[in-house]
C-alpha cells in the first residue's frame, strides 16, 4: 500500500506569498535547480557600492596588482563562506539564522546572529535606497524622496512575496542588469582605465601590508554581510547529494565574479571616472 505525497500549497507560484517563514520546508515543497543561487547572487553583487570600494585602492596607496590580489583574495574567501552556508540551506531546509540556534542556542542567537541580520538587512536597504533613489532621481528628474519612496514600495513587495519572486526577480535583473554593467565597464575603461603603481604619500597609507589587509577585508566584509542570508535562498532546493553540490558552486561563482569584476573595475579600470559622479553621492 503506497500513500501520496501531499500537494504542496506554495510550490513553485511567483504571485503566492511565501506561507512558511521560518519554518522548515517539507519535502513536497523542495523544488527549483541549483543554477537558481547563480542568478540571485550574481544579480546581488550588480551594484555601484562595490565599484566605490574598489576605487578606495588608490586612497590606500596600495598598487594595481596589490589591490587586485586583495580583491580576489577577499572575494574568494567571502564565496568560499557563502558556498558552505547555501550547502547547509538545501540539507537542512532552515534559514541561516534558524540553524544557529543549534549551536549557539535560542538566547546565544540573539546577538552574533539575530542582531547582525537585522542590522544587515537595515543597512543594505538604506544603501539601495539612498543610491538607487539619487540614480532614478538623477535620470527622472523627479524629487528624490519620492524615488526612494518608490524603490522602498518595491522592496516591501517582493519581501512580502518572498522567496520565489525573489528568485524570479533576480534572475529578470541578472539579464537586465549584465548587460548594463558591461557598457559601464566599457565606457570606464575607455574613460578612465589603466593601472597605477604603490603611493606611499596616499592619505590613507597605513603600510603596503596593513592598507593590502584592510582593503581586502573590505570584500570579504562585503560578502560576510551576506552570511546570516545564505541558506534563505537555498532551503527550498530538493535535498540530494548533487543538488548540495551544485548548490554550493552556483552560489560561490555568483558571489566571486561580481565582487572581482565590479571591485577591479573600480580600482584600475574605471576609478578615476566615478569620482566625480559619485562624490556628491557620498557627501549626502
């Protein structure tokens, strides 16, 4: 005698809000592929704060080729770590601040994990915001508040929506928004490209190797942010050894081209060009 496997009540609907929180996901609702992590992290890396912390290499002192090994030393560890933890999504079905509880218990939680990701979470929203809504306001004409208005809408939305409209919507941006940066990279490179030599005058000269350490810790901070987030997208995957794998590849490649291309793009390739359009960026 066999019994069915229940229908699952969400499975793979774009317009259904997510019915599961934190809670852990059954076996009749894993469903998707790997590949899907590729597309929300790569699409996740496709933004300007990554070419503003690779252009800082110049304010280090430190040189072109100095500042490229940071970067991809940076970027594969942070990769390295969000690979492992996309691993853990798939096998246990929990987000990442669920399976600390584990270790680290319901009290232990609250401070390394529980505060970190709302402060994470916080202080990314307020980056894309505040960016994003200087960037629309700049191509509109319209005021900033009610672009940044706009954008906060958004994000409510597809949070509310959760995990496969962000799936979806990530993967939309991966094809919109690839094409957009390579023209960016293009014309920065056009513009502004080439490689520079160590400045031990430079403002921010700590040392070659303490300004070598602490830019590239910038990157790995960068995708450290991510970490109390890196089994949210993965918990639906279905619970194989092959799909564990792929996982975890999909998730570091999406993770280390972007932090490398965009980081490199700001220190040698394209610096000099976003200076300017950026200073008033940062200056407010």
């Amino acid at each position: 005698m066999t019994h069915d496997a229940p229908a699952p009540v969400y499975g793979s609907a774009v317009t259904k809000v997510e019915p599961f929180g934190v809670d852990h996901i059954p076996d009749n609702e894993r469903h998707g592929k790997p590949s899907s992590q590729f597309f929300v992290w790569f699409a996740a890396g496709l933004n300007f704060p990554i070419i503003l912390l690779g252009f800082s290499a110049a304010w280090f002192g430190l040189s072109f080729t100095a500042a490229v090994a940071a970067i991809v030393l940076g970027a594969a560890l942070g990769s390295l770590l969000m690979a492992v933890m996309s691993r853990m999504g798939v096998r246990l079905g929990v987000p990442q601040q669920i399976q600390a509880r584990g270790p680290l218990g319901f009290f232990g939680n609250f401070l390394p994990v529980a505060y970190i990701n709302v402060f994470a979470g916080i202080g990314w929203a307020s980056v894309t915001v505040i960016l994003g809504g200087k960037a629309f306001a700049e191509l509109t004409r319209l005021p900033f508040w009610l672009c940044a208005l706009a954008l906060t809408a958004v994000e409510l939305v597809v949070s509310v929506y959760g995990y496969n409209m962000i799936n979806y919507l990530q993967r939309v941006l991966t094809y919109v928004l690839t094409p957009l940066f390579v023209m960016i990279t293009v014309v920065a490179v056009v513009r502004g490209g080439g490689t520079f030599g160590a400045d031990p005058h430079a403002k921010g000269y700590i040392g070659g190797t303490g300004g070598w350490i602490t830019f590239g810790g910038w990157f790995l901070s960068f995708l450290v942010a991510w970490a109390p987030f890196a089994s949210d997208y993965s918990r639906y995957l279905p619970d194989s050894p092959q799909v564990v794998k792929r996982t975890a590849w999909y998730t570091g490649l999406g993770n280390f081209v972007t932090i490398c291309w965009l980081g490199i793009l700001g220190g040698g390739g394209g610096g000099p060009v976003w200076v300017k359009p950026f200073s008033g960026v940062l200056r407010g």
